[in-house]
C-alpha cells in the first residue's frame, strides 16, 4: 500500500496540468517587472542628464534640516548645455546655477534638498531688514557681542551696549564679517523680538513662494527647525541683488562703521579672486559644512550659484561659474527666441 502522502500527490496530479501554465505566466510576468525595474530609464526630452547625483546612505542624512525636514526627489536636469560640456563634479551635496536676468535655470543638483544654511540665514535677515526699516534709521545697539561670542562661539561684528550705530552699519557687519551679534540687534529693531522678526522671515520665504526653507533664527546656528534648498537660497541671494543698497553692500571690500573701532572686512573670498565676482554671501557650520551663494558678471550676463554642504565652496562655486559662462549664448536669450 501507497503511503497517504503518495496517494494524496497521485490524486491531485491532474490538477498540475491546469496549474502549470498559470504558474509560468506568472513567473514570466515577474521577469518583466524585475527587467523593468532595473533595466536603466531614459529622459522622453531627448536631453541627456547634466546633473550628476549621488543617493545618500539614509532619509536621515539626506534630511540635515531634522524633525520638519523631508526627503527630496532626485535632482532636475537642467535644459542648458555651456557649449556642449558637461558640467562639472563637484564636493558639494546640492548646487544650483541660475541666470538672473530671466531666473533661468541653468544647472541643478539636489536643488530642492533640505540642508542646513549657516551664515547664508542672513540674506534673509538683510532682505526682511530692508523690507522694515530704512538703512538710515538710528539704533541704541542692546546687545553683547564679547558674551554672544563666549556663549555660542558666534562671529560678530564687535557691538556693544549703548553703541549708536546706523541699520545700515548693522547691515555692513551682519554681511560682511557675518556678525550674529548685528542679526540680533537688527531683529530686536525691527520687530522687537527674535522670534517676532524669524515669524517675518518665515513670511518672506512664504511669499516668495520658497518651499523648502524654514527659519527658526535670524543667524544661522544649528538648529533642526532651520533649513533651506539650493533653489531657495539662490532666489534669495536673487532678491538680494535686486536691491541696489543692499547689492552694494555685499560687493564691498571693507567698511568703516561709525565708531571708534576698526573697519569690519568681508568674509567672501569670491570677491577679487573671482573675475566679475559682485557678492553674496559665505557660511559655516560644523552640521552645515561651507556653504556659498555667489554671484559674478561677465559679457553682459548675471549669473548666481548657491552650493550648500560643501567640502570646498569656494572650487565648487568657481567650476560651476566657469562652466556655465563657458557659453557665450544666455539661456535667457534662448527662452526669449523661443516664445
């Protein structure tokens, strides 16, 4: 006698015959879907890719903006081509190029990745400051900067309580030599409060429709609510220009306050290394790493770089610029002939 288990496999054996071809159907069908998954994807445009990325290891080490902060999608191509050679590589985790005559976009990487900004806050600051007040409004300056630097290891400008300093003096230090201690004092002018001003930059970023930057201070220290995108700090860095006074102060060597201490320097080294440079601004921390938004000029053109998370700001920054003005054709031109 057959065992039961050899006796139930014999009376289910015609049932096989029905099964078989269902079986192979369905592992045909995931061949197609494996082949499909992997197989490398082609753009429909017929624009080859000029942005190179790299996935990054987490959700969690690509969001440095920490509990609001999201993952972004992956970078955009940019539809321009600098005389058909491709871009650089660069250390930076996100960059964007763009031309400002138009907001063109000419090269992108990880544009919309929520990192954190250091110093580069202050564009915001300079930019909501502007909105606020007048450069030639007078402050009795409150705040310390010997115990703001002793107590945060802020750069500052050198205030000091019952200083009578011009906004536009405050502006020169909060720009030039990055100072926290004039974030401060401008923010307590204009609104009061730190947080009442951070609420008005927050409104900024609003109106100006930037969707991944949110401000949590008006200076930049590490903070898991404060973060930006390359796209948005270079439409700041944008605006900035934008505003004659304020364009003129970030493309100044050195300024002289009026006070008995001494002339307050720039910190960007773009300026007067860079052929055309015009500004903006530069910014460290240790959880942001260098970060830059830089702008220069050249045959006619304006064109604006932001890097965020760099190991060198100033290379990065340097070969983006050069390449994109390696065309001697504007992209705004070239959406102008279009339309």
């Amino acid at each position: 006698m057959r065992p039961p288990e050899h006796w139930h496999l014999r009376r289910r054996q015609p049932r096989r015959r029905w099964r078989r071809p269902a079986a192979l159907g369905a592992f045909a069908l995931l061949l197609v879907v494996l082949a499909f998954r992997c197989w490398p994807s082609g753009g429909s445009s017929g624009h080859s890719e000029t942005v190179r990325s790299q996935a990054p290891a987490s959700a969690a080490e690509s969001c440095a903006g920490g509990g609001n902060c999201v993952q972004a999608p992956a970078p955009t191509p940019a539809d321009f081509s600098a005389g058909n050679l491709p871009p650089p590589a660069i250390g930076g985790r996100a960059a964007v190029v763009i031309e400002d005559a138009c907001d063109g976009l000419l090269f992108s990487h990880s544009p919309d990745l929520q990192l954190p900004p250091a110093s580069l806050t202050k564009i915001a600051t300079a930019l909501v400051a502007a909105d606020h007040a007048q450069l030639s409004d007078m402050v009795y300056v409150q705040v310390n900067s010997a115990l703001l630097s002793q107590s945060t290891g802020s750069s500052v400008m050198g205030l000091e309580p019952g200083m009578r300093l011009s906004m536009r003096d405050l502006l020169y230090g909060l720009l030039l030599p990055s100072g926290n201690d004039a974030a401060v004092e401008i923010a307590q002018q204009v609104a009061v409060t730190v947080p009442a001003f951070v609420s008005l930059m927050n409104a900024k970023a609003q109106a100006m429709g930037l969707q991944n930057t949110h401000f949590a201070n008006p200076h930049g220290l590490d903070d898991t609510n404060h973060y930006t995108s390359a796209r948005d700090i270079a439409e700041l860095g944008r605006a900035l220009l934008a505003n004659p006074e304020l364009a003129a102060i970030v493309r100044t060597k050195t300024y002289q306050p009026a006070w008995t201490g001494p002339a307050v320097w720039n910190g960007n080294e773009m300026l007067g290394a860079y052929p055309g440079a015009i500004g903006v601004k530069i910014g460290y921390t240790e959880k942001a790493g260098q970060t830059i938004v830089a702008a220069a000029q050249r045959n006619g053109r304006t064109l604006i770089v932001s890097v965020l998370a760099s190991p060198d700001r100033y290379g990065d920054a340097t070969k983006l610029l050069d390449w994109a003005f390696a065309s001697t054709t504007s992209v705004c031109t070239s959406e102008a002939s279009a339309r």
